[in-house]
C-alpha cells in the first residue's frame, strides 16, 4: 500500500472512530415505561381518569424538580395500553428533561383516543370475547420495551397500573421471572382496594430494586399516587 494511501485509510478510521463534538447524548438517568389497564373491567370512564391523574402527574412541580436533580437531568418516557394481546401506545418513547417536555408528554397522555382502539380490536376480532386482563402479556411488552429503549438509561422500570388478576395466556409468575432476570424493576398501582389483589400484585407483579406497590382510586388519590410514582422513579436512579 502506498505511503499516501496509508496516511489517507488511517485519518479515516480515526474520523469514524471519534464521534462528533456536537453529538447528541441521548443518555438517561431511567427509562421509565407505564402500562395502563385497558380490560374489561376498567370502565371507558376509569381509563380517562387514569391519563388525566398521570397527565397531572406529568405537570406537576415537583416531577420537573425530581428530573432536574439527575445527573443527566433527564428520563427516557413511554407509555402503553394492555388488554388480552394488544398493546397499544399511548405515547411513544421519548426523553423529558424540561417541564416544556413533561407539559408536551402530558398532552399527548390527554389526546389518546380508546375508542380508536376499541373499535379496532372489535373489528379485527372475527368472535370478541372481550378485553380480558393479559398482565403476563403486559409485562412481557413491558421488557421488550425497555430492552430495545432507544435511549441508554442507567435503569429501567415498568409501572403496572391495573384492578385485575391475569386471566388470559400463561400465569403471571413466569413473566414476571423473565422481567425481573432482565434487571428491571417493576412497581404497581392497584386501583382496587381488594386487600387479595393488593397482595396479588406485591407478591406477583413487582419486584426488583427498590420495587413498590400502591393503593389508588380513581380521582385526586390516584393522581398522587402517580406523582409518588414517578418522582421515585427517579429519585432511586441516584
């Protein structure tokens, strides 16, 4: 090979070894994803108060300060549906590190349509049966997602939110094995007050790190719930 050439392949390797100044870090402190029951027995009306009480979640003061104390001063941010094998999103991944960015995610919470997904699934469902409650499935979505995150986050946690035992596919306990293997933890928040249920998803559902399980209804109590929710999300990433 030639002097000049030599000189010419080694700048090249050099130029794609080293990454721009002007990169963007799109590093995390944590990702953070939300499943949110879509079954049977959450009503239309229930699931509006769930993205209202985490849009207000979205907003509040004290979301934005718990971001601004990270390290990297931001989290990587999804949210989905599940019911019986359908896993619609609610907000695709994105990072939020400005309370311009939580207002933004917030919205997007506030402007998804069920009734675009309930038509489909009675559409595409040649005998529906109804939306039965898939919580192996969601966990199982839950990992996936984390895993092929988009953005390299310290940790990863999936927020269970639900009012139902699984009923539909495999048993509960396998996924959550297969979640909590991957190194992710995952927290709940009952919607029910059932102390059985309550004990189902402690046992069942969360774990890992740090992992938690709340009580909730629908309303104001559920909204706090949801800014308890997220401010440890991010607070136990430090």
């Amino acid at each position: 090979m030639r002097p000049g050439c030599r000189f010419l392949c080694a700048l090249a390797l050099i130029a794609g070894a080293v990454p721009p100044a002007d990169a963007e870090d799109r590093s995390t402190d944590v990702n953070v994803v939300t499943a949110i029951d879509m079954s049977d027995s959450v009503s239309h009306g229930a699931t509006h108060l769930e993205l209202t009480a985490l849009a207000a979640a979205l907003r509040s003061p004290e979301f934005a300060g718990a971001i601004g104390r990270g390290a990297r001063g931001r989290i990587g941010f999804m949210v989905f549906g599940w019911f019986q094998r359908r896993f619609p999103a609610v907000v695709d991944w994105r990072t939020i590190g400005s309370p311009a960015e939580a207002r933004a995610a917030a919205d997007a919470v506030e402007a998804f349509d069920f009734r675009a997904v309930e038509v489909s699934y009675r559409q595409s469902e040649r005998f529906p049966i109804g939306r039965l409650t898939d919580l192996s499935g969601a966990l199982d979505h839950g990992r996936g997602l984390l895993s092929a995150a988009p953005f390299a986050g310290d940790r990863g946690v999936l927020n269970v939110i639900g009012n139902g035992a699984d009923n539909f596919g495999e048993e509960v306990d396998p996924a959550q094995a297969r979640i909590l293997d991957a190194g992710f933890t995952v927290n709940a928040v009952v919607t029910d007050d059932d102390r059985e249920l309550l004990r189902y998803f402690r046992r069942r559902v969360s774990g890992g790190w740090g992992s938690f399980t709340l009580v909730a209804r629908p309303g104001a109590d559920l909204t706090a719930a949801m800014e308890r929710k997220l401010e440890w999300d991010i607070s136990a990433a430090r």
